[in-house]
C-alpha cells in the first residue's frame, strides 16, 4: 500500500508540475502576443510608458512592454461627423433648421490624444456656435444663394481651432437649410409668380419678335413688287419706243403716193359703209394733186 500510495503522489506531483508549466507557457505566449501590435498603413498607435507619451508608431509591426506601456490607435482615413439640425436665426429674424457634415482626418496623431479628449463634442459645439454667427449676418432671402459661402466660413473657423488638436478640417458641406413652414409658402407663391411672369414676358417677346418678322416681311414684299412694276413699266415704255422707232422707221420711207393710195382705199371702205355723211380732212386735197399728176404722167407715158 505504501508503494501505490507513493506512485500515486508522484504521479499527481508530475500532473501539477506540467500543468504548471502550461500555465507558464500561456502566460508567457500571452505577454508575447500583448507586446506584438500589427498596425495597418491608415493607422497609427500612441504609445505611453508609464503615463509619459513616447510618439507615435507604426505602419507594420510595433513592440511594446506589457503593462508598462499603454497605447492608443488613431486612424488617419477621413471621416465625418454628422451635426443634426440646429435652430438658428437669420439677421431678418426668421428662424431656421440647418444640418450639415463635417470631413475631417487626423494628421498628428499624438496631438489629436494629448491636446483633446472629445474631439467629436468639440468640433460640434464650434461649428454650431460658428453657424449661428454667420446665419446671424444673412437675411433670409440669401440664406440659400450664399450656401457655398457659409460651407467655406465654417471649414475656415473649425479648421483654426483643431490645427492646434492634430486634426484637418477638410470640408463642411451644408445638407439641408428649411425655414419656416410659413416663409416656405410665401416662397412657393413668389417662385409661382416669377414663373408667371417670366413666361408672360416670353410671350410677349414671342409676338412683338413675330409682328416685326411680319411687318419686315411686307415690307420686303413691297418692295420687291415696286421694284417688280418699275422693271414691268421700263420694259413697256423700253417696247413702246422700240415699236415708235420701228413706225417712224417704215414710215421715212413712205412717198405721197402711197399715202394717197391708202386714202383712196381708205374712201373706197367708207364708200361701202351705210353712212350718208362723209368728213375729210383739209389735206386731203393736197394728198391728190400728187395723184392726179401720176394719172396724168402715166396716160402720157402711153
């Protein structure tokens, strides 16, 4: 019995001994892999030892003393903070809800844990702050034409204050910008009669532009036709000359004689007519003495 009773305590004093020495094991793997940090390329870890700041580390693999060093992971990617509606009162005292984004990135990294302990609430109350202050000198009216304006005032005032915290303010982009349910009615009537009026000064541009387009066409219209008629009338009197001249062309060549052949055919037509009254005219006398001299000489010729 002494013999077992013996093996039997060794055996359990072996057992402990190798659990010990798995628990050391673990410990050991344990502080070794609390003192390995694998940091990404956007990251960056803080590190302190014994509460003093040793700087910043990273990319890649960093070592550091298991409870004797405490660090902190700061991520370098841009982010945004989204600020819900504020109240704020235009310089015409109208009231109005305005929400808006905040892009940041941290580019210190020991700065933005040393020198601030809530960035997120600080940013935050300086930008709600700087919007009341710049809506206060803007009247309503304006309040949404000068949108770009109040982005750049805004990023200029938090970019200031949080170069000193590591941090850049990147932008600030206003989302939305909704007054009074009231001035929202006002200002969809005004938009309507804007519209109203523009379309009727369209329209009536559109007619005045159309009478002058008409009245430019008669007026070319007449005057092609009164240029049309001076070129018909020089063409008519250009024809009436050219046939005068061709009259008095032939009649250059016409004698007494045939001109007292033409009056007695002439006499031989109004002989044949039914009337019983005759006028000749004074030179018909002389027309026939030419006659009667060519009568004679031909009854001498015979």
């Amino acid at each position: 019995m002494s013999l077992l009773g013996s093996q039997l305590l060794q055996s359990v004093a072996d057992i402990g001994n190798y659990v010990a020495i798995a628990i050391f094991l673990i410990i050991v793997l344990a502080l070794i892999g609390s003192s390995i940090k694998i940091v990404r390329e956007y990251e960056r870890v803080v590190v302190f030892t014994l509460g003093r700041l040793v700087g910043a580390k990273g990319p890649g693999v960093v070592f550091i003393v298991p409870i004797v060093n405490r660090v902190n992971k700061i991520d370098l990617r841009e982010r945004y903070l989204e600020v819900p509606h504020q109240t704020c009162i235009t310089k015409d005292n109208a009231p109005t809800d305005i929400d808006f984004l905040i892009y940041y990135k941290v580019v210190e990294a020991t700065q933005s844990i040393v020198q601030v302990q809530n960035f997120t609430g600080a940013s935050i109350g300086i930008a709600t702050t700087t919007l009341r202050a710049v809506v206060g000198d803007i009247p309503l009216d304006e309040l949404l034409a000068k949108r770009e304006q109040i982005n750049n005032v805004l990023r200029t005032k938090l970019d200031e204050v949080t170069e000193r915290w590591g941090i850049k303010v990147t932008n600030v982009e206003i989302r939305e910008i909704r007054p009074p349910a009231d001035v929202q009615e006002a200002m969809v009537k005004q938009m309507s009669a804007e519209r109203s009026r523009r379309a009727m000064v369209l329209e009536a541009d559109g007619k005045r532009e159309s009478a002058i387009l008409v009245a430019e066409g008669d007026k070319k219209s007449t005057v092609l036709r009164a240029e049309g008629d001076k070129q018909s009338a020089i063409l008519r009197a250009q024809g009436y000359a050219e046939a005068l001249s061709q009259i008095f062309g032939a009649a250059k060549t016409i004698d007494a004689k045939t001109m007292a052949l033409q009056y007695l055919d002439t006499l031989k037509a109004l002989g044949a007519s039914p009337s019983t009254k005759y006028i000749f005219p004074m030179e018909f006398t002389n027309l026939l003495s030419p006659l009667k001299d060519y009568v004679k000489e031909s009854s001498e010729e015979k």
